[in-house]
C-alpha cells in the first residue's frame, strides 16, 4: 500500500483564503482462498492425512499433485481433485486485486466584511478497482480452468456553497443565519467478465 498526502492554503487578500488537500491510495493484493472451500487454503490442509507428503504439489508435467489424486496421469488434467494441494493453493492460482483512488477538495472563504462570510468547497473522490481471480486445470470446483475479473469505477462530485450572516445584538444576544446549496454527482460503472475451460 501507497499512500500520498498534499495539503496547502494561500491568502491571495486580505479577505480572500484559497486551500486545498489531495490524498492518493495505491493498494496491490495477492490473496489465498480461505474458508469453507475446497480451493482453499485452511480445508485443503485440515482435509490432507498426516500420512502424506505435499511435496512437490506437482509433477514432472506440471499437473497438482493431492492426496486423493497423488499420482495425475496425462490427460487428467480436467478432472477434480477433490481438494486441492495448500501449497498448491498458495503458489499457483491468482488472485489479485488493484485499488487507486484519489480524494482531492478546493475550497474558497471570502469575508468581505465582519458580518458576512462566503464559503465554496468542491471535491472530488475517485477510484479504480481490479479484481482477478483464476483455478487452473485440476482445480477441485473448477477442473477445466475458469477465470473472472470485476473492475468497479466510481467517481463523486461534492459542491458546497455557503453564506454565513452574524450579528451582535448586544454583549449577550447574537445571531447567525446561514444559507447555501449543495450540488451531488455520483457515477458508478462495474464490469465483470468469467470464462471458463481455459
């Protein structure tokens, strides 16, 4: 993980203040199944006999080696193996995720007098997310290769205009109204593609 911070303001007047923040997340995963699943990690040991050595989790041709498929023959590379190899599970199907975003603002406060304040603030939050996951031939749910990817792109407009009144009635009695708008746009795309027997 990356991450970036940049902060800064500016006085161009007396009255006027212009600021501003950028921040940027950069995350690269690489994950293991877990949980109840037969291409997972955790059941793939739990479900392996004391009795037999996972060394190598391959064969001279490539094929996953398991405890209930010890000795793959050619042309088996499409069926189950009930389950999988944990070193198996943890040296060769990807998954892999990507994550950037950025998060920035700009904001202005104008004070032409005492009494009276303008404030702007527009800010933008926006981020990338790749997801890929594959099983390769011999996968215990997958035996034939599949393989899918989810990309989400979302992208968010904030804008906030305010005017803020003040007024001293007397040392013990003051008031404030303030007024304004706010501006929203939200956009979200999401693909996702699999295949399979690949």
């Amino acid at each position: 993980r990356y991450t970036g911070r940049v902060i800064g303001s500016i006085q161009l007047s007396p009255t006027v203040l212009v600021g501003g923040t950028v921040n940027y997340i950069q995350t690269n995963g690489n994950y293991l199944g877990r949980g109840d699943n037969p291409d997972g990690m955790l059941l793939a040991a739990f479900r392996t006999p004391p009795d037999f050595n996972n060394f190598p989790y391959l064969n001279a041709a490539g094929s996953q080696r398991s405890y209930r498929f010890p000795r793959p023959a050619p042309g088996t590379d499409t069926l189950s193996h009930g389950y999988d190899n944990p070193l198996w599970v943890a040296n060769v199907p990807p998954a892999q995720s990507r994550l950037g975003r950025a998060i920035s603002n700009v904001n202005v406060a104008w004070t032409p007098s005492t009494w009276l304040q303008v404030k702007e603030v527009l800010g933008v939050d926006n981020y990338n997310y790749k997801r890929l996951t594959a099983l390769p031939l011999g996968a215990a749910l997958g035996p034939t290769g599949t393989v899918s990817q989810l990309s989400f792109s979302n992208l968010q407009i904030d804008h906030n205009l305010t005017a803020t009144i003040t007024n001293d009635f007397t040392r013990n009695i003051n008031s404030a109204l303030t007024i304004g708008q706010n501006l929203n746009s939200r956009r979200l795309s999401t693909i996702s593609i699999s295949g399979s027997r690949l």
